[in-house]
C-alpha cells in the first residue's frame, strides 16, 4: 500500500511540475516600424516578470507586420504593447502609417471590438497621434470607461 501511494504522489508531482501557469498574459506587437528594439524589451522584460507574452509582427526571422486583427485580438490578453506609426484625421486616430501601407487601420474601430473584455487592463500604444487634441483625448476617454481599463498610455 505505502508503494502505490508513493508511486500515485510521484505521478501526481510529475503532473503538476509540467503545467506552467501564468498570472497574466500580454501581446506585444511591432507594427509599421523598421526598429523592434522596444517591442523586444517589452517582450522580454514582461516575460521576466511570469507574462505569458506573444509576439506579433516579429520574429528572429524578421518583421512582418502586426495588423488590425493583432490590434483587435488584444481583448484577449491583459497587456498590449502595440509600436509603430500613428496619424490622425479629425475625430479619428490610425495606426500602421506610411506612405505606401496597405495594413493601415482606425484606431477606435478597431478598439470598439474589445467589447465584452474583461481581460485587457493596460494598453499601451507607442505611435504618433492617438491622443492629438481634445477630440482624440475624449475617445480614448470614453473607451477606458467602457472597457474599464487600468489605463492607456503613449509613449512618443
């Protein structure tokens, strides 16, 4: 009898010691920019930390790009790191700027589909012009109350 316990309490250790569990996630993004260097610190410092971090648009094997659908999938994480280029038109705040992009998107369409998340708590979007002026300002307002988020920052 004392074997089989030993042997069941092995098994059981050796079952547990093999699940890895994080306490967050974050998705780390490099968008239209040709220089990854901050979105490899961020992946690596989060990662350091215990975030389950993924990585979007970068690889060692080079930059592809991160997109809208990489914007929007951030609901499902509790970071976002988004880097690249940024513009604005109005009431209206773009990402993945330059003269000749195909991947470019609205900023707030794209947010709008983190409705019923309750996993992103911090967002944080190094690109131009997201908070340019009141109007931009009020609708990044209005999205951290309507998603509850902890925060929204920028960073250039």
């Amino acid at each position: 009898m004392k074997k089989q316990i030993i042997a069941l309490a092995t098994c059981i250790f050796m079952g547990f010691s093999s699940i890895t569990s994080y306490a967050y996630s974050a998705e780390v993004c490099q968008g239209n920019t040709a220089n990854a260097g901050d979105v490899e610190a961020f992946y690596s410092n989060l990662s350091s930390k215990g975030y389950a971090v993924t990585a979007k648009g970068y690889s060692d094997k080079g930059i592809t790009i991160a997109d809208k659908n990489d914007f929007i999938n951030a609901k499902n994480y509790n970071v976002l790191y988004w880097s690249g280029h940024g513009g604005s038109n109005g009431n209206n705040a773009t990402l993945n700027i330059t003269h000749n992009s195909s991947k470019w998107f609205n900023t707030f369409d794209a947010a709008d589909k983190w409705k019923n998340t309750y996993d992103l708590k911090v967002a944080i979007i190094a690109a131009c012009y997201q908070f340019n002026g009141n109007g931009l300002r009020g609708k990044w307002a209005e999205i951290m109350k309507k998603f509850r988020f902890e925060g929204i920052s920028r960073l250039s």
